[in-house]
C-alpha cells in the first residue's frame, strides 16, 4: 500500500468519537478512591491499626471508631477490571495449593495477602496499596465463602478476625430474636474493637455517621431510581462504577458529595433530554448478579449493538442500608444481602424493579464464584417469568475470575433474547 493511498484513506476514514470527558461526579469518586488508600497507608506509618473488611459489614462502627478499613472484594474487582487477574489467579491455585472451585475474589486476595505477607513474589500491579491488615472485620450476610476466605486470611497473617454471625434467614423479615442475637454481637464488637484499637466510643459521633450513612442510602438509591425515566438518562453499566463510594465509604460526607453530585447530573440529563447511553435506547433490561467485572466492555458493546441500556440492577441497591440505632443496625445488616434474602424476598424485590423500570427482559449473570446465589437463582427466573411473561437469558460467567466466560455464548444468548423481546414489542404493537 503506498504512502498516498494510506494518506487518503486516513482523510476519508471518519474522525474517531471524541471521547466524553469525564463528568465531575467520577473526578469526586478517584479523589476518594485514592483517599481510602492513602489514609490507611499513613494510618499504617503512624503505627495505628488498618483492618480489611467484608463489603456488607456495619461500616459505621469503625468508621465511629476512626479506623481506616480497606475493602478486598472491591480490590479484587478492580484487579479484575484491570486485566490484572491472572498472576493472582495462578499464585493461588498453584504454589498456594487453593481449589480452583473457590470465590475468585478470595482466590486474587489471598494471592495478593501471601505477597504483602513475604509468602509470594507475585509483582502487585498497583505497588501494594492495599496495605497490610492488622485486623478484620466480617459478617455472613454475603455467604459463607467470606467466612472461609477471613479465616485463612487470619491465620495466614496471624490476625484476629472480628465477627458478625447473622446465620442464613429463611425469612421474608427479621425475627426479634434474631435482631437481639446480632444486637448482642454488635455490642460486643464495639467493646473488642475499642480493647483492640484502644479507640473510644463516641455516641454523638455514631449518630452524627448514621445520619450521613442514611443520607448517602437515600441518594445512591435514588440515582438508580432515575433510570426509571424513558429512555433512561444514563447507561446503566455507568452506575457499577459508583459502587465504591458506597461499599467503601458509605459512611463519610465525601460518599454525599459524589452522590449529590452523581444525581445533580442525572437530572440535568433528564431536564435536557439527553443520556449517556450511546446509542438509541429500544430495550430496556435487568442485570441480575454481580457484574462481569473482566468483560464490562464486551457486555456494553454487546448490549449497545441491539439498543439494550441495562437500567435496573439487584445487585448495586444490596448497600443502601437504612436504619436508625443499633437494633435497626442489627435488623437491617441481617436482611442485606443473599444469605439473608430468601427466594420470596428475591423475587419480590425483582418483581417491583421490573414493573417500576419497564424491562422488556432479565438478563442472569450465572457467576461460578457465587454458588449460594446461583443456586437461588434458578428458581427466581423461573418463578419471574412465569410471574411476569417477562423473557430472561442466563450467561455463564464469574465477577473476576476471566476463565470463566464466552464472549461467543455471551453473543448468542443476548441475541436470543432480542428476537423474544422484538416479538413481544411486535405482539404489543398489533393489540
Ligand atoms: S462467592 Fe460471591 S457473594 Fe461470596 S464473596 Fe465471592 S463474590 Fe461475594
């Protein structure tokens, strides 16, 4: 090919989109994210100590207590996104002798923990900014992988684990005595943790987080109620990327100005009438489970080639949790996440979000990681449908493991449920 040619063929070429400059909402959520490291980085220098916890822990006790807590799941997701999974993946199921059967997310961070630990050679992609623990903070509320995952973690590293039991719920409501058996469990992490940090209890300054806790449950759930709008003012995959300010930070006054933030700019979408999803918006579905970490792009550039903008999601609302003293702290922690959902809960909660959303079809992450949620899962796309008439298709994939998952099969299964979704909308037009 000669130089003219190419010369031409470059003028004719259309000129590449320019690309959408980040709006101030996500400038807000990278200060934030690097806050939450570079605190507890300093934190550690200073000699105090940094704990780890699970995603769905009663976050407002430390962050009462001052202590600086890093989050390995939403670590291990952004190794995930990143491309970066693989050596940890590797580290763990070989010279660290785990099955590969486990939680990708506990596989990356117990690899990621034996190098932090001096057990592994492992390069760290983000030069160890997940600083060492010294104590963990962990409830059952996910699933009990969590519980298996912490405890090697504190043997590994030699740690105390610090435990919220809040048992399976089998159901559609908390009983009291199941709020004063976890009641009973707070009261007594506040005194350990307060032995163990030799922090004090401010009552003022817990009513004081409660309150910005509530505020940023309140806006995280109504950005997402937005999306109710047709078309849809954002593209829903956008709304996963937020979810740290609520996984890490959901009880600190910068999570409200993300959130207010994050809103303000959803509403002038909606005042001007233009949305961030990029092209013509003509199905609107549900995401069921976790994201597909690994493959977020391949689902949007799959999903914009038929028009589907993803607006309602189970997955995001699991951390706007709302409560008002310690016993609501206990009853709403207990009804929080899949191990304390049953299938009842499950599908009513779906069956509000697609009535209040309009979806025209679900889409099931059938994620390998999540084996307790997979399982319910079955049986709530079945019970759904049935319920609604609206079509579903699953996908086999994992939130941070890459083995896991078909672009192929991804391709197909979404154009199934297209052709079902294009005959219902032809079906609705010849009523
Ligand atoms: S198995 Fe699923 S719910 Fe449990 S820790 Fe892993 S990703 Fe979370």
């Amino acid at each position: 090919m000669s130089e003219q040619t190419t010369a031409a063929e470059t003028a004719a070429a259309p000129a590449p989109k320019p690309r959408r400059p980040k709006p101030k909402s996500m400038l807000l959520l990278g200060e934030q994210t690097q806050a939450l490291f570079d605190n507890a980085r300093l934190a550690k220098e200073r000699g105090e100590k940094v704990g780890w916890s699970a995603s769905i822990f009663p976050q407002e006790i430390a962050e009462t207590l001052g202590l600086n807590v890093l989050y390995p799941e939403n670590h291990a997701a952004g190794i995930a996104a990143r491309h970066q999974a693989d050596p940890f993946l590797q580290e763990c199921e070989g010279p660290l002798g785990y099955s590969n059967d486990l939680c990708a997310y506990a596989k990356l961070n117990l690899a990621y923990a034996a190098v932090l630990n001096g057990e592994s050679g492992v390069e760290l992609p983000d030069g160890g900014r997940m600083v060492k623990p010294d104590f963990l903070l962990l409830t059952n509320n996910i699933c009990n992988q969590l519980t298996k995952w912490y405890e090697n973690l504190a043997r590994q590293m030699d740690i105390p684990i610090f435990f919220i039991d809040t048992c399976y719920n089998p159901y559609d409501y908390v009983t009291e005595s199941r709020v004063r058996y976890v009641r009973a469990q707070i009261d007594q992490l506040i005194r350990d943790l307060c032995a163990f940090t030799g922090k004090a209890w401010d009552e003022e300054r817990f009513q004081r987080v409660m309150r910005i806790s509530q505020r940023n449950s309140y806006l995280w759930e109504r950005a997402n109620d937005l999306l109710d709008r047709k078309p849809s003012p954002l593209s829903g995959f956008e709304l996963f990327n937020y979810m740290s300010a609520m996984v890490c930070n959901r009880g600190k006054e910068s999570s409200t100005a993300v959130l207010e933030q994050l809103n303000a700019e959803i509403e002038q979408h909606i005042a001007e009438g233009t949305s961030t999803f990029p092209v013509e918006e003509q199905f609107r579905v549900s995401w069921d489970g976790i994201a597909c970490w690994p493959y977020l792009s391949h689902n949007l550039r799959t999903l914009k080639k038929y028009g589907i903008n993803m607006v309602a999601s189970s997955y995001g609302k699991a951390w706007a949790i709302e409560y008002e003293d310690l016993d609501g702290m206990a009853r709403a922690y207990c009804f929080a996440s899949t191990n304390g959902d049953n299938a009842t809960t499950m599908i009513s909660r779906r069956l509000e979000a697609l009535r209040k959303f309009g979806c025209e079809g679900t889409i099931y992450h059938v994620n390998r990681s999540c084996k307790v949620m997979d399982c319910q899962m079955m049986e709530v796309q079945r019970q759904l449908a049935a319920l609604t008439g609206v079509p579903f298709t699953s996908f086999d994939g994992d939130q941070a493991d890459y083995r896991n998952y078909s672009e192929a099969q991804f391709e197909t299964r979404i154009q199934g449920l297209v052709e079902v979704m294009e005959q219902n909308k032809e079906a609705k037009r010849n009523d």
